[in-house]
C-alpha cells in the first residue's frame, strides 16, 4: 500500500512510500537535504518497516526536536498502525 506523510519540524515537506508484507520500498521525500535524503531511502529500502521505524524514531537534527529520519520512522508507524 501506497502511503504519503506531510511532514513538520523539518525541511522536508512530505514523504512517500511503500509498505508491501511489511517491507518498506520506494521511500522518497520532497524537500530536505537531497543527497542525504536520497542515503536514507536507499538504506531503508527492502527492510522490514518495523525495524527501520524502531533504528530512525528519536532522531534528532541539530536543536530541533525531530528531523526528516524521526518524521519517516512517525510515518511508518501511523502506515502500519492503519494497517492494523
């Protein structure tokens, strides 16, 4: 299933994924630090969404209080939370 997250607190405006018998694929974020951000979708891609939630949630970036790996790892969570 197809999931699109409008992020907050990051440059980031909003990510969107896959999420396909728990595996997370085609992660890709509008916005934010592209070179880095295109590392992370890459990283992430093929794993168990679960897992990538568990390693990228409390991330933070410089003083704020999230950042665009923390933001993936909330999306993650309310996709598979939709899932049930």
């Amino acid at each position: 299933m197809n999931f699109n997250y409008k992020t907050t607190g990051t440059c980031s405006q909003q990510i969107n994924f896959t999420i396909e018998d728990g595996i997370i694929s085609n992660v890709e974020f509008i916005g934010g630090c592209n070179g880095n951000l295109k590392g992370i979708s890459r990283l992430v891609e093929g794993k168990p969404a679960a897992e990538v939630q568990q390693l990228l949630a409390g991330t933070t970036c410089g003083l704020k209080g999230t950042s665009c790996p923390d933001q993936l790892a909330t999306a993650i969570g309310q996709a598979l939370a939709y899932k049930g």
